[in-house]
C-alpha cells in the first residue's frame, strides 16, 4: 500500500479492510492521529451502517474558556500557549450531544477535569490499572490500531506512545491478535527507539502523510507556587544518589525536578537549613553516580534531570525508561534536537515494562535501586487512604492510572519508596478545606499501601507503623487551622489515645510560616523553574486571576475585590489590564475585580498571598 496523503482515502480504506464493522484501538494522549481518526468519524456520521466503537484514554483538547475573564485571557493566546491541535471530531460530538448511535468512545483515563458531569463520558468511562488496560483492550477484539508516529526511511517510530502500542504490535507478529495497522507522520514527533518502538513501514496497511500539517498538541506548565516548592524541597530530600526515579505531569513534579537540580549543583542548602518545619534527615550532595529513570510518562521535569546531569546512572546504556510522553513544543524540539548518541539513551517501553516487575524479575530489580516513585493525591485519610481521581459523588476526575502500579512496585522492591504528595489544603466554594481528612470518599490506593506522604509542611513517613503513629504523622503535616479538629475526630474513634497532645513543632503549619521561609530565595524557586510559553504580562496576571477565581466564590470575597480596586494604594498594572481589554481607570464590575486582584498580588509579591 501506498502512503496516502487524503485523510478520507485512508478513512475508506480503513472501512474497506474491515467490512465497516471498527473496533479501533487509540493511544491515550499525543499518539492520536488527528487527521485520520476524524475522518473516520465523518464517514460513520454520514453512513449509518458503519460502526465505529472506540477505545483510548487521555483525549486532549484545547480548552474553551469557562467564563468572560477565562475568553478574555485564553482568546489571544490560544495557538501559542496549547499549539494549532485540531479538535478531535468525536470529543467535540460527544460534548455537544451530537454523536451518532453508530460511534461509541470509551476511556480509561480522562484529561484532568475535563469530563466532570459529562453523563456520556462518565458512563462510558472503564476504571483500569495502566498495565491492565491492554487486558481490556483486547478482549474487545481492536481490529484496527491507529497511531501518530514520526519516520525515518523506511522505519516507523511509535515515539510517543510506546505504553501499549508495542505489545499489541508483539501479540500481532505472535499470531494472538490480527489488526488493521494504520499510520499517520507528524513531522514534529520525535523519532525515538527502545524496546519495540521502531516498526517497518510495511506493518501498516494504511500509510497517511496529511497535506494540511497542525501542530502537536502543547500541555501548557503551571505556575509552581510556594507549596508545591516546599513539597518539591522536601521529596528531593528523599532521593538518594544512586536511585530510580519515577515523578508525574504539574507544577509538583516540576518542583521535584526543579528541587533535585539545585541539590545537584548545591544550591540548597540555606533553603535545607531554615526549613522550618520537622523533616527526616534528608540525603544531600550533588548526583555523582546519578539516577536511572523509570517512569509511565516522560515529563518535562525528568528531561530537564537527563539534560542536567542528574539523570545518568545507566542500564544496557539506558539512563531513561518511559511508555509514552505529552508535554510542550520545547519539549518536542529538544528530543528532536538532541544528538543521536544522547537521544539512544532514552528508550521508549511499554508500561509492561515501566509499570510492572514482570518479565525479566530479577534483572528489573536490579535495575530499580533505590526507586522512588512520586505521584500527587487530591486527599489522604488519617489512616493513609489515598484519594486521587474519583470525587465523592463518583464523578472521574481523571483516572488511577499507574499510580497503583507504582505504588504496588515500591512495595515490591526491597529499597522502594512510594511518595504520594498532597497540598494541605484547596479552596471549595470561597474556603479553605483541609486535603488530610479522616476519611475519603473513594479510594485510589488503600491504607494498606501506606508508605510516604509529603506536604508542604513536611514527610510523614507512615511505612510499617501503627493505626495511632499513622494518624499522629499525618495530623503533623497538615495545616494547622484543622489540626485540632482532627485530633478530636481521631480521638472520637479511639484511634489516639486520649491523653495525645500534637507536638510544639507541629503547630505553626501555617501559610504566613511557609512564606517567611521561602520568599528569601523567590531568585531560586521562580514560578516556572522549567520555562513558560507564558509572556511577561500574562505571568503577572496570572496569581491576579487565581486570586479572582478564589475570592469570586462569595459574595464576601467580591466584597474584599472591590475594597481592593477603590481604597487600596497603588499603581495598577496597566499593561495587564489591557491585555484583558480594560482600561486601566474602568469602573465596570469585572474591571474592578481584575483590579482589586492586581493590587493585592501587587502588594503580596511573588508566589500565593498569605492567607491562600
């Protein structure tokens, strides 16, 4: 077969091999291929007697502004900030209800928040590990696979998406499973080997080179305020030279790998030293014999690591293991870039690999010394339930994911730790919640798989000991506006004794302590330690529009906003003001919001406000 160029051709011919009857198989994330997969949407839209039954996870959509102050900052800058990503036609119908009887998406991972009160997409929605998603997959019979990939010759790179790709590919050439194998270049995929990610060309019976390019997909870095510093601060601490590392997407891995840079180049020791809070004795000092990398999902953070030095420790001249990889267009240049000797050191895997021990057991243990695998939670119960992708009404907010495959890896390792970091509190409808709770709604990972848990006041080390130590560690590193309360409802359950008093050097856990602690040295944890496609404006306004977020929440907070815009002191910040299309001296009500919030950022300075 040729390669064909017509998006629609290739549609046809994908509808031809298979009699009309599709069960295709999508990667989760980047490894869409956009131009095909809407085309084959279209032709079961227009014809009926096509059916299209879809599986994947991870569908990545450029936003669509929530409100008037979301339009105002996104409209401009969307095509910078996320790329010219097409929607994806089946995303886009599935939303507005016009999806066809005929086509039918499922998911076993959600873009974060995306698809809260979407009834189509949470029925629809498969709860599956990472690695048993393959499991799933196939006893749905995929007879088609489909994948964005890069080229070079006659070779075929599945790139960004080598999780389960390349054992679909392995039960193919077994004979285990028959598919249709569809192909679509993106010039800008990185070309990437590792185990199983390079195919030839011949593999695929339908071959697309798009005419009309788009760009990949830009996963848009949030700022990393002061918590997630301070949680980065005190994992780096938990990294021992040496080890196996593992860290997720967001402003906390960010942090973590941000951290870990400036242990390496001993920048952190004064900000070690003047930790207010209680932490273990931490491992210091720069990464000599270096970390090894093992991880699902190749983030910018762990890059950053590899390019810095940090990463290097190797295994069969490997220093990083990953399964698949959505991130920046930085991102993407820099793997491209990269000279070819350095760029084999990173290999792209399944997450059979990455995710799991089986296989090669011993030599995998060998390979994960000192692993360290981190992942964020939404809430950690006292007892060290983790709550990180269910809400309490049952709605998805995103997926478990590896995270419980890391979780069981750690505890399978004789030296593994599993690190669940957790802000200590959010804001809920204009007030301050505590993230440590009694008990969750849902649970991500059980309390018998309690191992680590960091907040921005410090590590509660929670392996291996008692129900009353747990609950103790735990009520120790939350904030301190909750604390008492905790302890009353521990206590109600018989869970502390009744004479437990929290120590002193727990009791000052608060936003005003964290910020004396960390404002001296804002020049080393700047708010996007990895780079930003943010401009100079849009970087001030930013904790401006958190802040309006938070306080918008109630009508005592749009009072305080507008105390702020009349009485307070100041210049405004005209630029940004204008940026969202207001005069700098408007007196329209969201004018004033945007301006009240823009003094008291002003006023505060770098990273949240004391009372966030």
């Amino acid at each position: 077969m040729p390669w064909m160029t017509d998006p629609d051709a290739a549609a046809h011919e994908a509808v031809r091999l298979t009699g009309g009857e599709i069960r295709l198989a999508l990667p989760l994330g980047l490894g869409k291929p956009v131009r095909f997969v809407n085309a084959l949407v279209r032709l079961a839209r227009d014809d009926p007697s096509i059916r299209l039954d879809i599986f994947t996870a991870l569908t990545l959509e450029v936003p669509d502004p929530a409100d008037d102050m979301e339009r105002r900052f996104l409209g401009p800058a969307r095509d910078r900030l996320f790329g010219a990503y097409p929607d994806l036609l089946y995303a886009r119908m599935l939303r507005d209800g016009t999806l066809p009887a005929n086509v039918t998406v499922s998911e076993f991972f959600f873009m974060a928040g995306n698809w809260l009160r979407h009834e189509g997409a949470q029925q629809s929605y498969v709860s599956a590990n990472y690695t048993d998603a393959l499991h799933v997959l196939v006893s749905r019979r995929p007879n088609v696979v489909a994948q964005l990939v890069a080229e070079e010759g006659e070779s075929i790179s599945l790139s960004s998406n080598t999780d389960i790709s390349t054992d679909l590919f392995r039960m193919r050439d077994a004979g285990a499973l028959d598919f249709v194998a569809v192909a679509e270049v993106h010039p800008q995929m990185p070309f990437l080997d590792g185990e199983g990610a390079i195919r030839p060309a011949g593999d695929f019976a339908v071959r697309l080179r798009p005419r009309d390019g788009y760009e990949l997909f830009s996963a848009v870095k949030r700022p990393v305020e002061r918590p997630a510093h301070a949680i980065g601060l005190h994992v780096a601490g938990l990294v021992a030279d040496g080890g196996t590392l593992q860290i997720g997407i967001g402003a906390i891995g960010d942090a973590v790998a941000h951290a870990l840079i400036l242990r390496h180049r001993g920048e952190d020791g004064a900000i070690r030293v003047t930790c207010p809070f209680p932490v273990p004795s931490a491992a210091t000092g720069p990464f000599d014999t270096g970390l090894h990398v093992v991880t699902e999902m190749l983030v910018g953070g762990l890059l950053a690591l590899f390019e810095a030095g940090v990463v290097k420790r190797e295994v069969d001249g490997i220093a990083v293991n990953a399964g698949f990889f959505v991130d920046t267009r930085d991102f993407y240049r820099r793997l491209r870039e990269m000279p070819r000797d350095r760029r084999d050191r990173i290999a792209m895997r399944p997450v059979s690999f990455t995710n799991t021990l089986y296989g090669d057991e011993a030599g995998r243990r060998a390979a994960r010394s000192g692993a360290r695998f981190v992942n964020g939670a939404m809430k950690v119960s006292l007892l060290g339930d983790v709550m990180s992708d269910t809400v309490a009404d049952g709605q998805v907010v995103s997926g478990v994911g590896g995270q419980f495959n890391f979780v069981e890896q750690a505890m399978a390792l004789r030296d593994g730790r599993s690190i669940i970091t957790v802000p200590a509190t959010r804001m809920s409808g204009g007030r301050v919640e505590s993230n440590i709770v009694w008990s969750v709604e849902t649970t991500t990972v059980p309390r018998h798989m309690r191992d680590i848990v960091v907040s921005e006041y410090g590590i509660a080390d929670l392996g291996g000991r008692s129900d009353a130590e747990v609950i103790a560690a735990l009520i120790g590193i939350a904030d301190s506006r909750f604390q008492e309360g905790l302890v009353a409802r521990a206590k109600s359950a018989g869970k502390l004794p009744q004479d437990y008093v929290l120590p002193e050097a727990a009791r000052q856990n608060t936003p005003v302590r964290l910020e004396a602690w960390l404002a001296p040295f804002a020049h080393r944890l700047p708010d996007f330690p990895l780079g930003t496609d943010f401009d100079d404006v849009e970087r001030r306004l930013l904790p401006a529009l958190a802040t309006l977020r938070r306080e918008s929440a109630s009508w005592a907070g749009r009072a305080r906003l507008l105390r702020d815009a009349v009485f307070r002191r100041g210049d405004v910040d005209a630029g940004a003001m204008r940026r969202m299309g207001f005069a700098p001296g408007t007196w329209r009500p969201a004018g004033l919001a945007l301006k009240g919030a823009l003094r008291r950022e002003a006023r505060s300075g770098p990273g949240p406000s004391a009372g966030s």
